[in-house]
C-alpha cells in the first residue's frame, strides 16, 4: 500500500509544480510528465490488490471492496484524461493536421481515445485474435481451439474508447476459450463454439458471450466479482507477486519478448500504444491466475454507464452479458470527493 501511496504523492508533486501552460513547447513539457507519470501507475492495480490481500484482517471483505471499486474508478477517470490530452497533442503534432494537408481516411472517425464509430464486430474480431495467440503460446502452437461465432447485429457501431471495450471483450473471451479448451482437452474432442451475440438499441449495445465450457463450481460462484473474497485468496497472492514492475497492462503480464515479437506481425495494426493502461491482450499467460480480471472488466464496463452480468450452469458452460452504452447518453459513474470521504 505505501508503493501505491508513494507513487500518487509522486504524480501530484510532479503536477504540482507546472507552471501553467502558455505555449506548444510548454505543453510539451507538460506531456513528456504526464507520459512518466502513466508509465509509473502501471503497477498500481496489482500493488493495490496485494495491499488489500495483505491487510484484509484488519477491515471488513465488503468495505475492501468498495474501496478499491472507489480507487479504480477514480483512477480511471485521471488516466482518460492524461491519455486524451496525449492523444489530442499527438493528433495537434501529426502533419496531416495542418491547413491544406491530405485527410488521413483512417482518423477521420478518431478524437483523441475516442471512436465515434467504433465497430462492434471488429473489436470481437480483433480480441479473438489476441486470445487465440495467447492460448496457442500458453497451450502448443497445435492446440485445437474454439471457433468464434458472431451472430446478431453484426454492423452495430457505437462511440467509445477501444482499449476499454476490448480488455473488457478479451477477458470475457480468454476466460470462454480456456475454459472451452480445458473441457474438451483430455476428452479429444474438438471445442465447442464461443457464441457472441450483439444486440444493438438506440441507447447501448449488448453483448452475450456463452459457451459450453462447464460453468463455474458453485465453490466459486459467490466470490466471482470480489477482488480479495473467495478461497484462491492465497493463489492470487502469490500470482500477484510475480506480475513485473512495468507491466503493460493494468493486471497482465507480458509475455516474453521473443515470443510477444514472433506474434507481432499479426497484430501490428490493431496494436495500442504501449505505455496505455489496457495496451494488449497477449500479456498474461492463462496459468497465472490473478483472480481481478471479472471484477476490472466490471469496474470498466459500470464507469460507462453498462453494466457486466455472468450467468452459470454449472456442468454446461456460462453466459455473460455485457451492456455498453453509447457514450454521450448517460453520464459515467464519477467517484466524489463526498463519496471517497465516506469511505
């Protein structure tokens, strides 16, 4: 908890002490900060959670979790704005920008983070790729694996920030293809299809994702969307430790740069910035279970106004539904400073 405190009181001295931005090289000055401090909070999530796993005895399960539901979504919204202002500067600096330079097609639809039209389908399409590389590292590179099935409204587009949308997707379909694999493993059989439904309305889109993996133990099922409740508490522990000092993710860990290079020519173009929160999907390899990836995907998804719901049939498979509103017709879940004091 003190690496967490440290590094916070760290990013607002640093802060603190800009003088205010008049000018372009000023402004400058003021994003190669904000690009040290982004790269400083990526071990947050896990130090927080080892600190809570760390201290539980001394404070109620369920106000743990409030409080570190209340952290996350706080520190959400800093790191949208430190990466918006990132991403505006850079859009600012590019020279298709300038008056009377060629439109570049490709940003036509992009502010900053934001996708005005970000497609629904693609973004399944691209997570289903990270995950299938992923598993092929983590399982041999012959392992047999789901096929993705995207039914529905295939053309749903809506506004939103992709790196939210697809960690939340990727976890969802990590989670389906693993459990898929393990089933259907020692059997020979070939895995079942993971199933993506879309379903688009006039203020959100929803997503089911189901497979027939097996469900959740019952053992296990109470404790889906705690951060430190649940009888893997130790096991997550010992996981968190071994998460690096840089990760590239808020919960992941990279894998090994030979074998993250060897699959980067496949995933060149759907590729984020490196230094963002949720930058890629092939970080964590699925034997280490962490035990945050269900409750971050929710603290995501409910920052946005959706909301993420799993339904199991334990012997059978899940289905988890995910709603995502469109941003711009609901407010996001803002955390006030009357509600962290209330903590």
């Amino acid at each position: 908890m003190s690496h967490v405190y440290d590094t916070y009181h760290r990013t607002f001295e640093s802060l603190r002490r800009m003088p205010e931005v008049r000018t372009l090289q000023e402004n400058d000055n003021l994003c190669r900060t904000l690009q040290t401090n982004l790269r400083q909070g990526l071990t947050i999530i896990p130090r927080l959670v080892m600190g809570v796993l760390e201290t539980q005895h001394l404070m109620d399960a369920d106000k743990m979790d409030n409080l570190i539901n209340i952290l996350l979504r706080s520190r959400i919204s800093r790191r949208v704005i430190l990466e918006q202002h990132l991403a505006l500067t850079e859009t600012f600096h590019s020279p298709w920008h300038f008056e009377g330079a060629p439109a570049r097609e490709d940003q036509t639809d992009v502010i900053g983070e934001v996708l005005l039209r970000c497609n629904v389908r693609a973004s399944i399409r691209r997570c289903a790729a990270a995950v299938e590389i992923l598993l092929r590292q983590a399982y041999g590179a012959h392992v047999e694996l789901p096929e993705v099935r995207i039914l529905g409204h295939t053309d749903a587009t809506l506004t939103y920030i992709p790196s939210h949308l697809e960690y939340i997707i990727g976890e969802l379909l990590r989670n389906s293809f693993q459990a898929c694999i393990e089933k259907h493993r020692e059997s020979g059989t070939k895995p079942t299809p993971v199933e993506v439904l879309i379903c688009e309305a006039p203020q959100h889109v929803i997503l089911r994702v189901s497979d027939q993996g097996g469900g959740i133990p019952q053992s296990i099922l109470p404790y889906l969307w705690s951060f430190i409740k649940g009888p893997r508490r130790q096991v997550r522990l010992e996981n968190l430790n071994k998460v690096p000092e840089l990760a590239a993710t808020l919960e992941e860990l990279r894998v090994p740069e030979t074998e993250r290079l060897a699959a980067n020519d496949e995933l060149q173009e759907h590729r984020h910035d490196p230094d963002s929160s949720l930058s890629s999907l092939t970080g964590r390899p699925p034997n280490l279970r962490l035990g945050i990836g269900l409750p971050m995907s929710r603290v995501y998804a409910e920052f946005w106004a959706g909301s993420l719901q799993l339904h199991s049939l334990e012997g059978y498979g899940v289905d988890a539904f995910l709603q995502i509103s469109k941003l711009g017709n609901k407010n996001e879940q803002l955390v006030t400073r009357a509600v962290m004091d209330a903590v």
